[in-house]
C-alpha cells in the first residue's frame, strides 16, 4: 500500500511539478516550510551549571556569593586537592555562571553549538574568561551536551577611584562559539507512521484549508486533511529515506495565507501603535486636544523699613497658567482604509500617546473594526 503510494507521489511530481509553479497563486504566495511546521521536528533547551576562570579581578565576590566558593571547592576536590575546614579566600578571578543552548532537531554526537553564558552572581565582566568543562541538560535530567571554551564578549566597563563607571553593552554575557560538543541524541518517532502533521505558526482555518488543498492539488484528492485552524495532517510513507525527499517536496508548495483578523497593536511603554490592513472606522467625526497646566514659583523677600521693627521673611509667590491647544475636528467617511486613517492622524498631528486614546475612544463608540491589543 505505501509502496504503491509512493510511486504514484514520484508520478505526480514528474509530472505536475512544473505546471502547478507555473500556476502558483499570487506573488504574495509562501512556501508551507515558511508558514509551518512538522510535528515532532523541535529544537530542546538545554541548561548548565559552571565556573569561568581567567577573569582579571572581576570575578564574584565570594563573600556574597557562597555558592561560588563552593563550586570551586567541590571542583578541586575532583582533581584530588582538598581544602582546610574553614579556610577563607577571595576568587576575584571565578565566576559562577548559568550556560544554555538549543539542540537542533536530529543532531548527532559530536556535533558543535554554540552556548550562551551568564554571570549569576555579583561578577562586573566576563571578559577574557573561559569556560570550564559544563554538562548541559534537558528537561529529562539527562546531559546531552558538554561545553567548555574561551568567551566572546560583546560588552565591556570601566570605572574610576571616585566611583565613575562607564558600561558599554553587557558585559555580564558573553558566547562560545561552538563550544558545546553533542554527546547524546534526542530519540524522535520521524519514521514509521503513515501520515504526518504539519502545525501552522499561526492558527487559521483559511491557511489551513489552503494548505491542505495546495498539497492535494500536487499529490491528489484526500492526502491531505485540515484537523482545525493549526494542523494538516498528511498521508506519508513510512519508509524514513522515502519521507524525506517527500517532505522536501510538500514544504516547497506555495500557498497563499489567509488575510489576518483586524487588530490595533499598542505598545503603551514603547508607545509603537501598530494599524492591521483590514482595519475600517464607521463615520464618525473626532477632535483631540489636550490641556497644558503651568505652575511656577516665585521668591519675593519682603523687607520692612528702618522704624517698623520688623523682620526680612521671604514670601512665596505661585503663578499658575493654563493652555489648552486647539485641535480641529477629522472626519472619518464610511469605510475608510489604513491609509485614509494614518493622513488623518497625520493631519491632526496626534502623538502616539494621543492616537492611543483616539482608537479607544473609536472602539468604546463601536466605529473602529477592528480588535485592540495592548502589549
């Protein structure tokens, strides 16, 4: 049964290839690989506990980070050296740092990754450090990766006897290139099914429908299936060889996405405001003004003459002014589009944090289409 499927993919795909590309849909069309992807085809996290040495005086200070002392003690014990009870000493040189990777899906022992590098404690900089010999771990406890090398450290700082300091960057983080090695490999269930998932980045029931079809209209009728707005799953053979090249064909078919739901973007500490292209107001008119309150203090001495016997006393005296700028009223007609809205924000010349309470104030009157999120 798979067999015979096969072929009829590799008939299809000689002969229909061409022709379906010709036929591809609009040039606002993307490829499935770029919109989605294979179920069970990840990256993991993986995370480490280490020393970096070799610091030049901007290590931890292990007397407010005990941890540090005790990493280095436990680590010389290893090599066979042990330290007197109660012996107290300062390690300006050691830092104690958390280092973290991705594996990439299907990687293989002895491969390289790079690692990130933390500082956890009180250390200044990182620079000039290496890395000691660092299990990394998954979720799992289990360790598939090793990490050791010499830092890249895109920060630096500097500081006075009189307290100054200048801070370029982090200098607290730094990376190792390939300074990981794979030790172990993920287990995965690539093959052996007869069908695969594809999972959109972004949920909708259009983009998955055309997905689906793009991928039958190669391949013929009812290999493909859309289980909701997130997945397809997909007649697959079994055979892992034969599914690659089957995926290098499916994640190269061109679809056209559905268009996404109106929505309005505010960022209220950046002030970025973000306006969809599906966003419509229904008529409304909208002025916008904003009013300036000004007070200011003033110090009059009042000083009395020679023969009243009184005392000079400094008397304050507040101003207080009150602004309100006058903004003329936009009009929005039935329908308008994105840029419609942005010449008429433009012509009143709203700030961001005015445009703010504008939209609001549009989708509490049920004139603005659209969904506001707030980030």
């Amino acid at each position: 049964m798979n067999r015979k499927f096969y072929v009829r993919y590799l008939l299809c795909l000689t002969l229909g290839v061409s022709t379906f590309f010709s036929l591809a849909f609009s040039v606002y069309a993307e490829r499935i690989k770029d919109i989605s992807s294979v179920q069970g085809v990840r990256v993991n996290q993986l995370v480490g506990y280490g020393l970096v040495v070799g610091l030049d005086g901007t290590g931890d200070q292990t007397n407010q980070s005990p941890f540090t002392t005790q990493s280095f003690m436990t680590m010389l014990k290893q090599f066979g050296i042990t330290i007197p009870p109660g012996t107290r000493f300062q390690l300006k040189n050691v830092a104690a740092v958390a280092v973290h990777a991705e594996l990439p899906p299907f990687s293989k022992p002895g491969q390289q990754l790079d690692v990130t590098v933390s500082s956890i404690s009180n250390a200044k900089s990182l620079r000039g450090g290496a890395l000691l010999l660092t299990p990394l771990k998954g979720i799992d406890g289990k360790v598939y990766a090793v990490a050791q090398g010499n830092l890249v450290v895109g920060g630096f700082g500097a500081e006075g006897l009189d307290g100054s300091k200048l801070t370029v960057n982090v200098p607290s983080v730094g990376r190792v290139p390939n300074g990981a090695l794979v030790e172990a490999s993920v287990p995965t269930n690539f093959g052996g099914d007869d069908h695969l998932i594809f999972n959109l980045h972004a949920p909708d029931f259009t983009t998955a429908k055309r997905v689906a079809h793009g991928i039958n209209q190669m391949l013929g009728p009812d290999v493909a299936k859309p289980m909701d707005a997130v997945s397809i799953v997909v007649r697959a053979p079994q055979d892992p060889s034969q599914r690659v090249d089957y995926i290098s064909v499916l994640e190269n078919i061109e679809v056209q996405p559905g268009a996404a739901a109106a929505k309005v973007i505010i960022n209220s500490r950046t002030g970025t405001i973000v306006v969809g292209e599906h966003v419509r107001v229904a008529p409304v008119a909208v002025t916008h003004g904003s009013l300036t309150v000004t007070v200011s203090e003033n110090a009059i001495v009042s000083q009395p003459n020679r023969f009243a016997e009184g005392e000079t006393v400094v008397v304050p005296q507040s101003n207080i002014e009150a602004s309100e700028e006058s903004s003329p009223m936009f009009e929005f007609k039935p329908g308008p589009t994105l840029s419609d809205i942005v010449r008429a924000v433009n012509d009143v010349g709203a700030a961001p944090g005015d445009l703010m309470a504008i939209l609001e104030a549009l989708k509490q009157a049920g004139a603005l289409k659209a969904e506001i999120m707030v980030i």
